[in-house]
C-alpha cells in the first residue's frame, strides 16, 4: 500500500516537471512535456495553470428544502391487506399513518390502480365514491409542492364487491310446468 502511495506521488511530481516547446520543419508549434531536439524549456507562470479555489462558506438551506432531509413512513391502516370490501356505491375509506407529522406544505395523494383517485390533501382520511368492483392496488404517497414524491406507502390489495346488476329469472317450479 505504501507503495502505491509513494508511486503515485512521484508520478504526479513529474507530471508537473516542465514543459516544452518546438516548432516543426513545417513551421507548427508543438509543446509536450517531454524533451525533443531544438526544444526549449518553457517556464510556466502561476496564473497560467488551472486552479480551483473552493470555498468555505456555509450552505444555508432554506426551510422549504428541509423537507427532503425528514424522512416520512407512510402506512395504510385501513383496509387491512387483502380485505374483502361490500359497498353497492363503490364507497370506502384509505386511513393513512405518517410519521413524523405530515410537514407543513406535504401532500398524501391516493392512488388506486397506479391513478390518482382523490385530490392531493394534508389529512390522512380519504373518502372514495364511485370504485368499480373487483381487485385494486392502493398506493398513498406523500407530495411536496413541486410533486416531487418524498415518501410512498406500500401497495395495499383489496377487493371490492357489489351485488349484481343484472337479475336473474325467478325459476318456475316444477309442478307449474306440468300444468298440474
């Protein structure tokens, strides 16, 4: 290891060495780093050399890009996983945890099936109307102003029933059909 180090720091001794300069029998000025014949040593100035200077001057973050470094846990409490819902309506609640508090300016948005189904909001109940019966994924994530998603729950699978639309005939009982 030792080694390596010390190669390394011979090579970069050299590499800033010296510097040289030609011309060709074209008349082209040519300048490298190693010696050719009728080359001249060319003395490079302080200012002439890249630097950067870097300063110490503390970053101050702004309270509204604070939001990035707190870092929230979404959960859905309700409905439980795999929970069986039975509204004719389509009607249920998506009540969310988040912890630390929700941050001023943070958004839960609800989506179902990878949609958003209810407006951006700051309170952790939402209240659906109007979904359709069968298998649905619910994600809830947590937005800043920008739409930016800083946190995401994870998805959530639930079943809706509705009783069916169509009706089916009454039977006719058997004796009706003989004509007894």
């Amino acid at each position: 290891m030792r080694f390596i180090l010390f190669s390394l720091l011979c090579i970069s001794l050299s590499s800033s060495a010296a510097v040289y300069r030609w011309v060709d029998e074209n008349g082209k000025v040519h300048y490298s780093d190693e010696a050719k014949p009728n080359a001249e040593l060319v003395e490079v100035k302080e200012n002439t050399q890249n630097t950067i200077v870097l300063n110490d001057t503390p970053i101050i973050i702004d309270s509204t890009s604070q939001n990035d470094a707190i870092e929230l846990v979404l959960s859905i409490v309700s409905p439980t996983h795999d929970e069986t819902i039975r509204s004719n309506e389509g009607k249920f609640d998506v009540i969310v945890s988040v912890t630390p508090t929700l941050p001023r300016g943070i958004l839960l948005a609800l989506f179902i099936d990878g949609e958003v189904k209810a407006q951006p909001q700051s309170s952790s109940t939402f209240s659906l109307m109007g979904i359709y019966r069968g298998e649905h994924i619910i994600v809830v994530k947590a937005l800043d102003q920008n739409g930016k998603v800083l946190a995401s729950s994870s998805p959530r699978k639930i079943f809706l029933h509705q009783a069916s639309v169509r009706r089916l005939a009454k039977p006719t009982p058997y004796y009706a059909k003989k004509g007894n």
